[in-house]
C-alpha cells in the first residue's frame, strides 16, 4: 500500500499522466487523531446480494448458464445479377434517384416558366 500510494503522489512532468505536484500521503494516525482506521467487510463479486451484472462479475450464479440467444434471421435483400443488396441499401438508392429526378424535373420546370416570362413581355421585330 505505501508503494502505491507513493506512485500516486509522485511528482511527473507536464503532459504526462499523474500529479503535476508531489502529494506525501501519511500512512500512519497519530494517536492524538480521533479518525480511526476503516474496518469494513469486503464482499465477492458473485455474492448474489450485490446484484452485480454480468458484464461486471461474469462469475455470478446469476451469470453461469445464460440463455441462448435466438437464432438471427438474415435481413432483407434483393439479388441484382451476381450481386446481393441488402433492402435498406437499394431502398436508399432508390430514393435518391428519384429525388435527384424530381430536383432536376423542378429546376427544368423553373427555366421554362422563365423563359415564357421573358417571351411574352417582348416586343415583335415586325408588325
């Protein structure tokens, strides 16, 4: 324990990890000191009264003979020739192109109308 402590208060350069100061931790109580040492009890992580999750003490009763999962289906794809695409992946191009459509059908649209603005407010060459 003092080893340890010692390396959490050494003093390290800037721009590495620990203490940029020195710390001296007392290890000892003065007997004048009303603190007292800590005397808790310490329990295992497979004590089923903790309540620990698997992921935190695969040890656990609770953990030892987990279910197994259901089997996974294969998602949803469509066959293009030899290639294979799942339905999200061609769903997604699918809306793209047709949105790409629709803009350039509306930007078409938009020049047209323009241009029979422009047109109409001319005057003829010849009467």
């Amino acid at each position: 324990m003092p080893e340890w402590l010692a390396f959490l208060g050494a003093k390290v350069p800037l721009g590495f990890p620990g203490s940029p100061y020195s710390i001296q931790f007392k290890t000892t109580i003065p007997d004048s000191s009303p603190m007292k040492p800590m005397n808790a009890s310490v329990y295992s992580c497979n004590d089923t009264s903790l309540g620990c999750s698997c992921g935190d003490c695969p040890s656990s009763p609770v953990c030892s003979d987990p279910e197994p999962s259901p089997p996974r289906k294969d998602p949803c794809s469509i066959g293009v020739g030899s290639l294979k695409v799942r339905c999200v992946d061609f769903s997604l191009a699918l809306l793209y192109i047709l949105l790409v459509f629709v803009l350039f059908g509306w930007v078409l649209l938009q020049r047209t109308r323009q241009e029979r603005r422009v047109g109409s407010n001319a005057e003829p060459l010849l009467n």
